[in-house]
C-alpha cells in the first residue's frame, strides 16, 4: 500500500497544500507548532475518518473557515483509490473514487494506517480506555463491521446508562431492562469475540517481534482481560448467557450507581514480560520496548488480515528511542512499509539507516521540498 499523493484545504493549519508522496520514506522536518503532527494526522483522518488528538471534529477545521477537506490517492494491490474525506458543522462526507458512502465505517480500511507517537507509551501504562481505543482503531480497520457493531453498542449503552439512572429505587420494570440487557449481550458479545481474536493474532506476533528486539532475553505475553470471565469458549450462544447471568448479578449494583458495569466498555489488555506485568514492574525502556513490538506487530497482523503493509506514521518517536530500538524500528520497515516521519532535525535520526528518503521542510502551515 503506497500513499502516492494527499491535498489539505482548511484543515487545521493549512490554507491550502498538496504533496506528491510516492517516496518509501517521508520526512517533515521543522520547529514545534508549525504543522508536522498536523499532517500525520490529517493521514491518519483519512484512514479512519477520526483523530488520533481530539474527538471534536470541528477542531480539524481551519481558523476561520467552515470546512475542512482531505484528498488523497493510494496505491493498493487491486489498483489506485482516490478518497475524499469533508468536515464541517454538518457533519462528515467520504467518497471513494467520487462515490459518497452512506456509512463511515465502509469507507474505513480502504487507506490503512498504523500510528506510532510518543503518546503510544500510555498504551502499555496508562488508563484502560487508551488500550480499548487502540483495540477498536486497528481492529476496524481489519475486520468489515466492526465498527457498526461498535457503534451500535455504544448507542445500546447510553439508553441502559439513561434508564438505570431514571428508575427510582424499587421502581425498575423488569422487562424494559431485559430488552435494554438482550440488546447489550449480543452486540457485546460480537465485540468481545473480535477482540479476543485481535489479540491472539497480535500475541503471536508481537511475541515472536519482541523476543528479536530484546535478543530472546524478554518473552512478552498480550492478553485479553474482558469485563467478566468468559473462561475460554469463543461460542457466541455461551458468551451471550454467561453475559446475562452477569448482568443480573450486577443488577442492584448498576441500579445504585446508575450505570453499566459489565461490558467491552470496561474491557482491558494485560502486557507481561517474563511473567510479570508490564504495567506494574516493567521499567520504562521495557515499557518502550512493549511499546514498539505492539506497532511492529500491527503491521504484520494488517499484512496478514489484508495481504498487503498499511503505510506507518511515526509522529517526532524516532528521537524517543534509544539508537537500538531505532535501529530495529527503520530496518523493519525500510524495505517493506511506506513511512511518514516527522522530527524537529535530522540529528536525531540515524540518516544513515534510512535510504532514498525525500525530505520537507515545514513552517507556519507551509511544506517545502
């Protein structure tokens, strides 16, 4: 999958800008502030139609404009793909090869990309709802449907959340909460059973990748903790009872506190090296090393699930690693993996291992080669 060329008018800080990309390697050198992240970012939008910075899409929208536009030509195996992608106080609009999509989630997938950003160290040690992000954005990106499972989910929460906040103490009627508790299991156990396959694939890989960083010294473990224990059945009819048994048992729980506490929305994920869990005992180069075998991991999982590599975007992370890890993240995707780098100079990359790199300058909202 090769990016060929992408086109920003009103998004963020550009007015207007348009870059042809074929290059393997992508560098956008400059200062902070002036516009580097903005334009891994607007790539990244273009793959999964959201940012990887804010939920609010008005934010993309330049100063004083009333909409943004992302335009963009990619490479993929079956051929070239031109996606449109606007912003704007009504809302979103994709088109692929000029045909509107009714849903955002089929034009998802269609550009796929793996981010890597300083920010990317809290999936190993911060709040559980950063790794779920993690877990919905790739799997989305792999797994048609997904998303509208997702989003269909989250729509079933909020009426649950609404009515177990409503209904006065003893004054709950049964039947409504077993149509809201039907509606949250099936949906949820679909959720459940994709990620749990997510992570098994991601497990073998990542594994396998950080045992080659780490010279075989650290086995790294991934694995899947759902809000319930579901033992070991990936069966969707004994998913979906042992859901509703939880349910019920959290029944007068949910009720005081007036939300759902069972759930994908309170699922998590659990590293651990050598046995122990990352997040607790793993020091902060072992946690960068996690870090890194995870991103190297999505890459050859997204190859494996689509046959072909998505392009990788690393957002100013090459000067956030030691010259080893570095070493091991360039040679890995040098030959194979289309590259978007972004870094305040050159010095902190080894521009001796990167070969045939176009190199941008990026100041005030304008790129110059």
């Amino acid at each position: 999958m090769n990016l060929k060329s992408i086109r920003l008018n009103h998004y963020r800080n550009y007015e207007q800008v348009e870059l042809q990309t074929d290059s393997r390697v992508n560098v956008f050198i400059g200062p902070n502030a002036q516009g580097k992240t903005n334009l891994l970012e607007a790539i990244f939008v273009l793959g999964l139609t959201k940012s990887h910075r804010t939920s609010k899409d008005k934010e993309l929208i330049g100063w004083n404009a009333d909409a943004a536009h992302i335009a963009g030509e990619a490479e993929r195996k079956y051929g070239p793909v031109k996606l449109e992608l606007s912003f704007s106080s009504q809302g979103k609009k994709a088109k692929i090869n000029g045909l509107e999509q009714r849903k955002l989630s089929d034009f998802v997938g269609t550009l796929n990309v793996v981010l890597f950003a300083p920010e990317d160290l809290e999936i190993v040690k911060g709040t559980p709802g950063i790794r779920r992000r993690f877990l919905d954005m790739e799997i989305g990106q792999v797994q048609p449907g997904y998303l509208h499972t997702l989003q269909q989910y989250g729509k079933v929460l909020v009426q649950r959340n609404n009515y177990l906040k409503s209904a006065y103490p003893g004054g709950v009627q049964q039947a409504m909460l077993d149509i809201w508790n039907t509606q949250l299991a099936e949906y949820g156990v679909k959720i459940m059973k994709k990620r749990k396959g997510f992570i098994d694939k991601l497990q073998k890989w990542a594994e396998s990748i950080h045992a080659g960083i780490t010279g075989g010294a650290e086995a790294l473990t991934v694995r899947y903790r759902p809000s319930f224990d579901s033992g070991a059945t990936e069966e969707e009819t004994v998913l979906f009872e042992q859901f509703m048994i939880k349910l019920s048992q959290v029944k007068e729980q949910e009720l005081r506190r007036g939300m759902t506490l069972v759930g994908p929305h309170r699922d998590d994920l659990a590293f651990f090296i050598n046995g122990k869990e990352a997040q607790v005992f793993g020091s902060q180069g072992q946690q960068r090393t996690t870090a890194l075998s995870l991103k190297l991991a999505e890459l050859e999982l997204i190859r494996e699930e689509i046959g072909e590599y998505p392009v990788l975007l690393l957002d100013d992370v090459l000067s956030e690693l030691d010259r080893e890890r570095q070493t091991q993240l360039i040679e890995t995707f040098q030959s194979k993996v289309q590259t978007f780098i972004t870094t305040t100079g050159l010095e902190s990359v080894d521009m001796g291992k990167l070969r045939d790199a176009s190199i941008y300058h990026v100041k005030d909202g304008r790129v110059l080669r």
